[in-house]
C-alpha cells in the first residue's frame, strides 16, 4: 500500500513555477531557524513507544485518533495529551479513548489543555501530534507542531485562505528538510482501488485525459442552532463562541463546503492529472439554505478549472435536499472513459475493467499505518505540499465563485486577502457578524473583493 502514484510537487505544477522562489519568501528560513528535533525525527524501532497528541477532539480527530492507536501491530503507542477550546468536547472524546484503549488512551489531568493557545502545551508533551480542529487553524498549529520537531497527522482541508496554503507550504517544506513526517486526510491516496485505478491512467489505459467531472452534490450536515446552543448553556454566547460552535457555516474556519468537503474529489483530479489547475472561473450563491444559523457560505458551486495541457474540470457542489446527488470522479481520455470513484475503466476497445475487492483495508486505516511505519522505518512521507495545493484548489474555486471572475492560480497564491481573525479571544470583534435582521452577509459575485 506504500507503492503510490507519483504526485507532481507543486513547484513542478506549472511551467512559471511560481512556488521556485524559496522557502524564505514563504516564511521557511526562520521556521527552520527554530526547529527543534524531534525524539524520533528519525524514526522509531518498532519496540519504542510513540507519544501521541489530539489537537481537536471533535468527531473526526476522535475517529483520527483511534485510527492511529491501532498501529500497534507496528509497535507500542499511548495517548498523552489533548487540547481544544471546549471542555465538555475535550472530555466527552477522552472517557471514549479511556474506555476503548484502557491505559493507553487515559490522558492525566494535567496534560488536558483548554484554550486558545492549549496546542502548543500539548505538542510539546509528544512525538507525533494529530492535528483535526477546524480548518481554520490548520496552518499555525502546523507550523508550531514542526517548529517542534514533530511528526503530523493533520485532516483535510489544510487551510481556508491563501495565506494560510502559504504557511503550511514553508512548514511542508522544512519537515521534509527535517526528516518529519506528515501525514494527510486524503484518505483516498491509501484506498487501494483508487491507487490502482489511477495508477492504470498513468499507465495510459484511456490515453491522454482530455476533460473531468468531480461531484459532491449532497444533503446539508450538521448545524448548531443560536437558540439551542444558548439554552444549553444558560446565557448568550459571544460572536466567537457561536461561530466556533457552528463552525462549518462560517468560510474563516471552514472554507466553504467546496473547501471542507469538495477537496476530496479535486484531489483525485490532481492525482490523476499529475498537477494542479492554473486558473478557474465559475458561480455559485445559496438559493435554499437561507437562515439566521446558515452563516455566511453559499449551498451550491459550479466551478471550470483548467490545467496547463489546455484540459477542463468541470466542478460541482451542492448542499440541497432533494436534488440529484453524487459524490463521484470521472474522466474522459483519447481511448476510452473511466469512473474513478467506482474503480471502472471503459476503453474504447478491448474489455472493460474494474477492481476487485479483496480484503481490501480501510482508507482511514490505511493512512495511519502508511504514517506510522514511516516513522518507524525512518522512510521519507511528506504529504502536506500535495495536501495544501489540493486545499489551494479548492480554494481558488471558491474565490472564482464568491468573486464572479477568472482567477489565475498564481496570482490567487500570491494573494493578501486574508479572512482568519487577528485576534483570537472568545470576546474578539469578528469581521462577520449577522445584520439586524440576524442574516449573516454573503459574497456578492462582481462585487465581492476576494484577492
């Protein structure tokens, strides 16, 4: 499962190589300046114990979490610290670890971290750290966790705005100086009839891929309603305390769907195509997911990427009940057809093929043992850059749907706009807040200022 179709870096994705200009101009040089190494920067025998951390303790890092607690097979690992801003969340995921993985998921009192800057406390108490906040936070928590030294699992997407790609390429980039390895939550690079699948394109079984679909059309998820979550805790919450509960309506910690979730789809178009799309233009808007706890992000995208060959993706999202739904990837080459997210490949003649399930491992499985016996082995993993230039992707299909424009990839990294906030605090003033009428104000394509 480590054998794995080669993914152009992103100083190979385009001809300018705009991403040539060194780690210094992206922040790099004084990372590196900082870095400590870690314990097992270099590897672990498979008879060491690895210290691990949860950043976030929310139901994908508990799941995360667990994953990496069963790499046990590739030898011992205990569960030594938490962190998150929420107790109620941080205890809830622990009594869970406590209860599935004995002493080995009990974390001691002191070493569980509330608040703000409670990742660093924790990151300092392990070897390998799993970074699954919300989105937002993904890049500052990246950064401090290789500034110490540590091997990273960090979930998908890495970032929601290009300056936050930027700081998670620097760090990217001084891990694998470092000998860190990083692991990433694209889960589908691990799934083994995705890698044969792709690895069959590569190999040309369709020819030259000359246009892709990628789909996440889908049912809203969750949603944390103002009023509930207020009577649950006896008071009126703060902006930053709402907007951290109902986090995935909010683009400065999410992204927008296309972000959180889409990524997943635009990825295995990137894998596919060896490289990522140099500009985008598209639209997108909420035409049903209208309310006061719906935040800011829209319910629908459509999106054309296109890649350097002069080929098109053709990209749709969509959070909408009862309509068409797909979560899917397909391409179209000179000699036939393929549905990558059935593992089918139609060539224009010859038989068809499909891969054949058998024993096949869990994805979410897989990518923690891929990590771990990286780390044991002392083999090279660096997941990040291909992580963060899929998030870019993403991201760059959002500013061209919020901005109503084409947007050039290069210029859209290059871009100052940043939407996290400066100064987080549970009473800080945010940049989004709802109107009188309690609707939160959402980007206006031809109007909106996105880079």
């Amino acid at each position: 499962m480590n054998q794995k179709p080669r993914i152009i870096t992103p100083d190979q994705f385009s001809r300018r190589s705009f991403l040539k200009r060194g780690s210094a101009a992206l922040g790099g040089a004084a990372l590196a300046s900082t870095l400590a190494p870690s314990r097992f920067a270099l590897g672990a025998s498979g008879g060491d114990e690895i210290k691990l951390a949860i950043i976030g303790c929310g139901g994908r890092g508990s799941g995360a979490c667990a994953q990496a607690l069963n790499t046990t097979n590739l030898g011992p690992i205990k569960l030594v610290a938490a962190a998150d801003v929420h107790e109620d969340r941080m205890n809830s995921a622990l009594k869970n670890f406590e209860s599935k993985f004995d002493e080995r998921g009990r974390v001691s009192k002191e070493n569980r971290f509330l608040g703000f800057d409670a990742y660093k406390k924790a990151i300092a108490q392990a070897d390998v750290v799993i970074l699954s906040t919300p989105p937002g936070f993904r890049p500052m928590m990246f950064e401090e966790a290789i500034k110490q030294g540590k091997h990273v699992f960090m979930e998908k997407p890495v970032a929601t705005d290009p300056a936050g790609v930027r700081k998670v390429l620097a760090a990217a980039k001084v891990a694998k100086e470092k000998g860190l390895k990083v692991g990433v939550g694209l889960q589908r690079h691990h799934q083994k009839g995705y890698i044969e699948t792709v690895q069959r394109l590569h190999d040309g079984a369709i020819g030259d891929i000359t246009s892709m679909r990628a789909y996440w059309n889908g049912n809203t998820p969750w949603l944390k309603k103002r009023a509930d979550l207020e009577k649950t805790y006896g008071r009126k919450l703060t902006e930053m305390e709402y907007q951290m509960r109902n986090w995935y309506y909010f683009t400065w910690i999410c992204g927008d769907h296309i972000v959180e979730q889409h990524i997943h789809n635009l990825d295995v178009i990137n894998w596919v195509k060896k490289g990522y799309p140099v500009k985008a233009q598209g639209m997108g808007g909420c035409e049903v997911r209208k309310g006061e706890d719906y935040g800011e992000i829209y319910d629908h995208h459509a999106v054309e990427f296109e890649y350097e060959d002069g080929s098109r993706l053709t990209s749709f999202c969509r959070h909408i009940v009862g309509c068409w739904n797909s979560v899917s990837e397909h391409v179209q080459g000179t000699k036939g057809r393929c549905d990558v997210s059935r593992n089918t490949i139609s060539p224009t003649t010859g038989d068809a093929w499909r891969h054949k399930e058998q024993g096949d491992k869990d994805p979410y499985q897989q990518e923690h043992d891929d990590l771990f016996a990286a780390i044991r082995n002392n083999t090279p993993y660096n997941e990040a850059e291909n992580g963060a230039m899929s998030t870019m992707t993403a991201i760059l299909g959002r500013l061209a749907t919020y901005g109503g424009k084409e947007i050039e990839m290069e210029k859209a990294l290059k871009s100052e706009v940043t939407i996290f906030p400066k100064n987080l605090a549970w009473d800080a003033e945010m940049a989004v807040k709802p109107g009188p009428d309690g609707m939160y104000p959402r980007a206006i394509p031809g109007k909106t200022v996105v880079i």
